[in-house]
C-alpha cells in the first residue's frame, strides 16, 4: 500500500491476501487478474449450489461478484469496505458453469468508490450485473 492512498503499484501482498481469505477458498474462487482499481475472480458452479426450483441460488452469483467488487476497491492502496450492493440477474446458469467476475472501479473518491461488477458464464454469457459502492477505512 502506498503512503499516500494513491494506487500501488505491487499488488503482490494483497493478491496473496485475498487468496488465502477463507470464504474465497470456500467457495473454490480464484483471482484471475487484479490492477488498481480492477479485478477478475472465477469460480466453477456445483451441484449443492442449486435451489428447490434447479436453478443456482442467487447468492452464489451475488458472492462471486462480491469478490470481484471487494478485490477492485481494495487493491487501489486502501482498505475499504461495502456500502451498498446492488444485483441484476440477467439469465440462469448451471451447475459446472465457470463463471467469472469482472469488478472495475467507476471513481475512486475521498469518500465514497463506486464499482461496476459484471458476471459471465465460461461462453461470455452475462448472467449478472452488479453496482457497488465502499467506504475507504483510512
């Protein structure tokens, strides 16, 4: 992190952070990429993920982009944590989908940041988009 607040440029530490976070590994997910201010996380959807109704319970897909969202603010040289969380899903997906996440910072501010997530399947699929806005903690 640097001294002062503005992005890092060795996300070494952090990367290692977050790949060793324990409801990350819970859920099998893996940081494909991270920058300032961006990241991709990916994660293989499982049977038990399913609903009464056969579809992947929307907490799942909501938890994927909610890595995505919590690894783009972070990673810009301060920790910060959620406000607000907003989701659209957009079309089901199945069990043994790969899914992936893309979170990318809109603007970072003093106060607030502002993040837009997007959810696709392993076939560019769009399965869901999400808003979020965090906090910084310093």
């Amino acid at each position: 992190m640097s001294k002062d607040g503005d992005n890092p440029t060795d996300l070494s530490g952090f990367r290692e952070k977050v790949e060793k976070e324990p409801i990350g590994t819970f859920f099998g997910m893996k940081l494909l990429d991270l920058s300032p201010g961006h990241a991709r996380v990916t994660m293989k959807l499982r049977p038990k993920y399913l609903t009464f109704n056969g579809y992947v319970f929307g907490g799942i897909i909501t938890s994927i982009a909610d890595q995505a969202f919590a690894c783009a603010t972070n990673s810009m040289g301060r920790p910060s944590i959620a406000t607000q969380f907003n989701v659209h899903f957009i079309a089901p997906s199945v069990p043994g989908d790969e899914l992936i996440a893309e979170g990318k910072v809109l603007r970072k501010g003093r106060r607030v940041d502002v993040c837009e997530i997007t959810v696709t399947n392993q076939d560019g699929r769009l399965i869901a988009r999400a808003t979020g806005t965090a906090i910084p903690m310093t």
